[in-house]
C-alpha cells in the first residue's frame, strides 16, 4: 500500500481501522519532505520533533475512541499567514522572521480539534501579494509537475505541497484566486467558501474585506471534509456568519440531473490559452451528458474587475500593513536614528518589491484628492459586480469556467511584468469581490504536461452546488499527480 497515494479520508478510515498507525503516516510525509523539500520548498518551517509528538497523542486519543472524525490522524500543512502558537508565523516575509505567535487561528484550531497533525507552515507570495510564489523573502517554491514553472500563488506552497505528497491537504487563503489558481497550477482541488463561512481570527490580514481561509486537497470528497471541519460562527471574527447548515459533505452525490450551468462568453475570449479553454468545454460536456442543462451567456463587467480589484486590495493591505512598524512584533533596524526614521528604515528593509508596490499603491488611492476619484469609483464597481452575479443565479446554479487563462507560467515570467501577473487573476478575483463560493477542479493536461484548472462558481451560501457539480465531473476522470506522468 502506497500510503502518500490515499486521500485525507481514506488515511483516516485505514487509520480507525488499525491498518496503519498516525506515526506511520506522518513518517511517510516527513520522508518525502526530506526526499524532495530541496527541490520544491513548500514550506517555510517544518516541525518534525512537534509533529512525531502530536502524532503519538492523536494515536491515543483514536484507540481510546476520544477521536472519531473523518480527518482524525492526517498529516497537514498550514498556510504561513495563520497564526499557530509557539510556531514561526513569518507570511514569508523578513519583518516577521522571528515572530511565534501567542494564539492560533480559529481554523487552524478546529482542526486541531479534529484530530490532525500539524506538520509545519507552507511558503507563500509575501503577504499573500503575488500570483505565483516568488515573492517569498524565503525564495520560490517550484511546481512539482516541473520545477522550472511556478505553482501559482499566493498559496502555492500550500498547492505544492499537496501535490508533491508532502501532506495530505493543507490550508489555503484565497483573497483574489490564491486557492484556485495554484491548485489549477499543481493539478489538485482547492475552494474558496462564502465570504464569513470560516473565521479569519488569526488569519494575517491582507485585504480584510475579500480574505477567506479554504482547504487544498487531492479531492473533492476531501475538500468538502475539510471546509466541513474549518467552517464556524466565530465571535472573535466581526465578519463571521452564523450558519444553519454546515453539511458540506452531504452534496457529494454524483447527480447533476437539471443542474443550470451557466458558461460566461466573456471568460472565453481574448488571452485564453487554447488547450485551457479546449479541457473546460470538455468538462462542461461531461456535465452535460450527466443531465446538467448547459448555457452561455453575458456577464458583465468583467473588464472592471481587475482594476477594482487592486485599488480595493492595495487600499485595505496599505491599512493593515501599518502595523508592522518594528515596534511590538517582528524585524527592528539595527541602525536607526530616531523614532520615525526606525519606522522607515524596518519597512524599507522587512518589506520585499511587491509588498512596497501595493503598500504606496494604496497609500496613494486613500489619500486626499484621489479617495473619490480611485477608492470610491472601486467601491461602486464592486457593487455592480456583485448585482451582475445576482442576475446570473437567477438563471443558473452554478458559472463554469476556466481558474487561470493559462497553465503556470515558467519561474521568472510573470515577476518581470507586475501586470500581467495581476491580469492572470481576470477568472477569479470577481468571486472574492462579490463573496462567492468557488471550487477549481483538475480537468486535463496541456502540451507540456501541465495541469488545467476547471472553475465552478456558485451564489452565496451554495457551496453544495459547486460542491456536487465538482464531484460528479470528478468522476468521469481519475486523479493523477505529478509522480503518476
């Protein structure tokens, strides 16, 4: 039995049911860490010694029947941008090189409570500010399909990681795509949740109003396990949303009988790569043939997306990025003269290119003069974004589409062009701006042998849509890795 080949469920019930220990399986990942951790570099920190540690009290805790869940025993990975105590938290980035939280995330916690064991925090873009992982102050992490490319980002460690075998899922944070465009990338199965589903408490801000922590997984069955596990009412959070249903995983049905799938024309356009566009009408066929009833149609402003999208994302990281200023936390300037020159010369040095980029972008559409004119004018866009979506679930249960216009790009490309790194956000960034849930699916392989992301959109509240359209195209195919080529 190769045990790194089964999915977070199915190591849990083999796990329950004797025929491996928690031990074994978080041996078999910190193995392949060591195997090919020097290749990839998923992860910032990996804590062996805690992680053996947490793996013989998990095994008590199973024989004695205190844990019973479906994630009780996993090996997982934890995005570095949620806080876990007593581990390094860097977001990696230099002004957080030495910072061990006092607290852990509300996510990180429940699933804590379920019994998995932390393996360590996963390399990220700096702040979660980029598209492809290289903006890391810890170098980039590379795209086990083929390391000369990039697995997305921000979380692409977080991808990487699982697709690599060196966990069995991890957490992820999707401000703008980070889920679903890495996981297209690396060729697993990531969701972006409703906007106030999981509790952002402990989740290093980004842009406030659009981060949502989500899981990455090999599968479907898996994601939906997970988001079930993380998903809560969190007072702590002023954002979160007290739900009555949390049974994401009842929706894994293979039955898309009457399902209206809505395909956006506008996604399907100009800066496609053919072969993407080629595997997600391929897949929407698939549907089809289940008994899913499949339309095109407009949807609007999709061209407005991306710049209200960075005027809103670079306003709130400028807000919430003051804090990091070398005083109560984090990297401090050895050689300063003065209070306010203390401040510049730690952000002058604890933040990298990118991180500066967004920081003055947004200083610059929040100060006077330009509020109206950029913040504002962004505020109304989204506003109508999120109408144009409400229109389209009038008509459809779910959007299809594409995750990313092109399979990941080659390392070095995209961080030589800052736009079209933000335009390779133009399938995903609308869902954060309106609150939606999204799903990325594996569907195919290009030329080159790279995945293809497959993008399921649903309205608020309805992951189980995505969630069994996800699932019943899932079955029409098999999961492979990069190791089954």
């Amino acid at each position: 039995m190769d045990l790194l080949s089964l999915t977070a469920v199915e190591l849990s019930k083999k796990i329950k049911a004797k025929e491996v220990t928690v031990i074994e399986a978080t041996k078999a990942v910190l193995n392949q860490i060591d195997k090919i951790e020097d290749k990839i570099n998923s992860y910032v920190t990996v804590d062996k010694e805690g992680a053996i540690k947490r793996a013989e009290e998990v095994q008590k805790l199973i024989d004695d029947g205190s844990l019973t869940g479906p994630l009780a025993g996993v090996p997982v990975a934890i995005k570095d941008n949620m806080c876990t105590s007593g581990m390094l938290t860097t977001c990696s980035s230099k002004i957080l090189e030495n910072f061990y939280p006092t607290y852990t995330a509300e996510a990180v916690l429940n699933l804590e409570k379920a019994g998995v064991v932390i393996i360590g925090k996963t390399n990220m873009d700096e702040f979660a500010m980029g598209s492809t992982t290289e903006t890391s102050a810890y170098g980039p992490t590379r795209n086990p399909w083929n390391t000369e490319h990039v697995p997305g980002g921000s979380s692409g460690g977080s991808c990487s990681a699982v697709s690599a075998n060196e966990c069995f899922f991890a957490l992820g944070s999707d401000t703008g795509g980070s889920i679903r465009q890495p996981s297209s990338f690396c060729g697993v199965t990531g969701i972006k949740p409703t906007y106030g589903t999981v509790s952002r408490y402990g989740l290093i801000a980004y842009g406030s109003s659009l981060d949502q922590i989500g899981p990455v997984a090999k599968d479907v069955t898996d994601c939906a396990t997970i988001l079930e596990t993380i998903a809560s009412y969190d007072k702590k959070d002023s954002t979160s949303v007290a739900r009555e249903d949390y049974n994401f995983t009842e929706a894994l049905v293979d039955d898309v009988t009457g399902m209206k799938i809505g395909i956006p024309k506008d996604y399907f356009g100009e800066g496609l790569e053919p072969e993407v566009k080629e595997a997600v009408l391929a897949a929407a066929k698939e549907l089809e043939k289940k008994g899913a009833i499949i339309e095109e149609f407009d949807l609007g402003l999709v061209d407005y997306a991306i710049p209200a999208y960075y005027v809103i994302a670079a306003a709130e990281a400028s807000s919430n990025l003051a804090r990091f200023d070398g005083v109560k936390y984090g990297y401090r300037s050895e050689d300063y003269n003065g209070l306010h020159n203390m401040y510049k010369k730690t952000r002058s040095e604890g933040f990298g290119p990118e991180v500066k980029r967004r920081i003055m972008l947004g200083s610059f559409v929040l100060s006077s003069g330009y509020y109206d004119a950029y913040y504002l004018k962004a505020l109304r866009t989204k506003a109508l974004i999120k109408q144009e979506f409400d229109k389209a679930f009038e008509k459809y249960d779910v959007i299809l589409g594409p995750a990313a216009p092109t399979t990941a790009p080659k390392i070095g490309d995209s961080l030589s062009d800052p736009i079209k790194m933000y335009l390779g956000d133009i399938y995903t960034i609308s869902v954060n701006l309106a609150g939606l849930p999204g799903i990325s699916v594996p569907c195919g392989v290009d030329s080159k042998g790279l995945p293809i992301g497959l993008q399921l959109i649903g309205d608020c509240f309805k992951e189980k849509n995505i969630i069994r359209a996800a699932y019943a195209f899932e079955q029409t195919r098999s999961y492979t890795g990069p190791f089954d080529k």
